[in-house]
C-alpha cells in the first residue's frame, strides 16, 4: 500500500493516529497493520469507503449483530450483478460492433471504424 494511500486512511479517520518516533516517522503496531489489510481486502472487493467505515465499526464490538454486516453485503452484491449485468450488455455490444469484423483491410475494419467517429460508418452501412 502506498504511503499516501495510508496518511489517506488515516486523514479519513479508518485507521487511527499512528505512534511517532523520535525523528518523527510514524511507527505503526499489529493493530494499524491488521486494520489496513482489512480495508485494503475490503476495497479489492469493491466495498466503498463508506462501507467500509460501517464494516470497521461494526467489527468493533464482536457482541454485536451480524444482521446489520449481512445487510452492507447484500447491498453490496446488488451492486456487483448490477455491474456484471453492465458487463455483459458491455461485451455483447463489443463483439456486435467489431467481434465479428470479416474485411481484410483497416480500411473495412469495423472495429477500427467503431472505435472512430463513434462508429459513423457501421452507422450508415447498417
């Protein structure tokens, strides 16, 4: 994780203020090290930083209710088939536009030609 990633996490208040050292470097224990693979497993998952702040604090109070993680998580998979739903429709008008290009040359190339001019030759050939 960057450095600057890091000061971010803790400017916004996920991780907390690290120990200084003499020569002022920050010094950072087990606590902040485990905190930030958290966030950092979190994000490569595509939770949001605000999820992600709600994720901490609930993993906070260990007697507390799983109901309300189980609550971000659905949400957050609602958003995921949303986006693999996006992908899908993303690819299918990819391979329309040039998967299927069957010329010889660039200049009959679809995929090129949809590429440029927002595809105004696809366009009118259609």
């Amino acid at each position: 994780m960057k450095v600057e990633t890091v000061r971010f996490y803790e400017a916004e208040g996920l991780i907390g203020p690290p120990l200084r050292s003499g020569s002022n470097y920050r010094v950072y224990d087990r606590s902040h090290l485990d905190r930030l693979s958290f966030i950092k497993r979190s994000r490569d998952l595509g939770f949001t930083l605000d999820q992600v702040r709600e994720l901490l604090k609930l993993a906070n109070d260990p007697r507390g209710s799983c109901s309300e993680v189980d609550a971000i998580i659905e949400r957050h998979l609602v958003e995921i088939d949303r986006k693999l739903a996006d992908l899908a429709t993303l690819r299918d008008e990819v391979y329309r536009r040039g998967g299927a290009c069957t010329a010889s040359t660039i200049a009959d190339c679809k995929v090129i030609d949809a590429l440029s001019s927002h595809g105004s030759k696809a366009s009118s050939r259609s």
